[in-house]
C-alpha cells in the first residue's frame, strides 16, 4: 500500500505489478473502500496488472480541501494514481460511481483508456439527497456486520454477551436516524434476537413489521428474506406459503439462488437457539409504533 498525493488530497493506493500484462484501474462503489474488490483479485490478478485506491473521504483516504466535488475531480484524482504507478493507459471496471468515473475518463482522456467494463451504474446522476444515501450506506454496512455477529451467535460462540451487546448498540446507531429502512433493520434483527432466546412470538411480529416496513421502503430484497424466515418459523400451510411467495419474489429480483441470499442477509434460522443468553428487545415500542404508522 502507499499514498498518492493529489492536488489537494491523499489516497490509499495498492499497485501489484504484473511485468507484461495490461493494467486494470478497479473503481469503488459509493461508501466502499479497495477492499470490496479482495474476492476478485486473484482471479483478476492472472491476467491483469491491478491498482485499486480509496476514493476522498473513503476508508483511508483524506478528504482535501474541496467543499464540493465534481466528476471531473473524480476523474482526474484516478489518473493522479496511475500516474503515480508509471501507467500510461489501462482497462478501467468501475461499480456505481466508480463506472461513472470510468466514463468520465473515457471522455475526457480517452488516451489513457483501453477497454471500460461499467457496472451497476449509470451516464448520469440525479441530483440526490446525500444525507438519505448517506445514511443508506451507513445502515447496510452496518447491518452487513450486524448480520455476521448473528450468525456467530447461531452457530455458538464462547462469548455471546459480547456479541449481542455489540449487535444492540450498533443497531442503537442506526435506529436513531428514525428513517423507515432503519427502523425496519432493527425489527429484523429484533426478530432474530428473539428467535435466539427462544421468544417465537417476538420474532414472528418482528419479522412481520420489517417485511411491511421493506416493502414501504422499496426494499424487496430484504422484505422477501424477512417473510423467508417468518414462513419457516410458522410452518405449516401459511409458513410454505409465505417461503414459496419469498422464494418467488427473490427469483424475480434476478437472484439465483434465493436460500444463500437469505442466508447471508437474515443467518437465524427458524430453530436456531442460544440458550442461557439473557438479550433484550432491540426495537422499542416507539419503533414498533412508527413502523406500524408508516
């Protein structure tokens, strides 16, 4: 790893050469860091010579000076890199915004490009409202951690206090923002709290109020894995049901293999326990009531 320092910033850098082969400029999604690319390496790193960075403001990068950024800043900010690494043109794969910096170098500087792979992005933005996106990003990675904690405590680990204190705070962090997907991922792991300790009850009225607040947020993913685990802890004709509609509405999200996504997202299985392990509700009943309201 090394920095690179740019007109006014200093982004985290890793540059595997590769003598002979092209390079490849791997461009971040919003709120990532270089590291989302780690499961790709080393299946890229057999054909390409790869540099990856952190963008302003992300993981271990600085932000600069700027008050505000354009594309263009963006742009040149990852020919700064290159730059910085002695390559003169490159393949460049970009995810979301990355995508819409590999299209503005494209344009600008379209010497320095190969070949361009775009991903989930777009040719334009809309004018967003960044404190919502920010929070959005703020929960998903929150819950994505939050998710692998309660997986942990599924399969048992020697210290569970310390997990479920962690999973309560963290979802403490994310409730406070009082938003409707925020609320929603509180009842969800609520719910999966609740089926660890053994309170079916709890958990199936928690995994019914985040499908609803899902569904209100336009999160089917989520709302389908919530109805998911609610069928499987219902069982008979109405819980077969609920998983076959889940399974269905998964499919029709373009997801393959809806059980691996479900349990990635939502890992408490139905007849998961944790026994002696005294947790309390994470959803209070002001959550309960907003989410009902909405």
């Amino acid at each position: 790893m090394k920095l690179v320092t740019t007109e006014d910033a200093q982004l985290r850098c890793e540059h595997s050469p590769r003598p002979g082969a092209p390079a490849l400029l791997l461009l971040n999604p919003l709120g990532a860091s270089l590291e989302i690319w780690d499961d790709s390496l080393a299946a890229l790193s057999e054909r390409f010579e790869l540099v990856r960075y952190d963008v302003r403001g992300h993981g271990e990068s600085t932000t600069g000076s700027k008050t505000e950024l354009t594309m263009e800043q963006l742009a040149r900010d990852a020919l700064a890199v290159l730059d910085s690494c002695g390559i003169a043109r490159a393949h460049l794969c970009g995810l979301s915004i990355g995508g819409m910096t590999a299209m503005q170098i494209a344009t600008l500087w379209p010497d320095r490009v190969l070949k361009i792979a775009l991903c989930s992005t777009a040719p334009y933005m809309a004018a967003p409202n960044w404190p919502e996106r920010i929070q959005a990003v703020r929960t998903f990675t929150t819950y994505v951690r939050v998710a692998g904690w309660l997986g942990a405590l599924a399969q048992g680990t020697p210290r569970p206090d310390r997990l479920v204190a962690a999973v309560e705070r963290a979802c403490d962090r994310v409730g406070s923002a009082g938003e409707i997907g925020t609320i929603s991922a509180t009842f969800l792991v609520g719910a999966e709290l609740a089926v660890l300790r053994g309170d079916l009850d709890a958990a199936a009225d928690g995994y019914r109020s985040a499908a609803a607040g899902f569904d209100d947020a336009d999160m089917a993913l989520l709302a389908g894995a919530a109805r998911w685990r609610l069928g499987e802890l219902l069982g008979g004709d109405e819980g077969r049901t609920l998983v076959a509609d889940a399974r269905a509405a998964l499919a029709a999200e373009g997801i393959v293999r809806p059980d691996r996504v479900v349990a990635m997202f939502v890992p408490v299985s139905a007849d998961a326990r944790l026994a002696r392990t005294r947790v309390r509700r994470v959803f209070s009943p002001a959550m309960t009531s907003s989410v009902a309201d909405s």
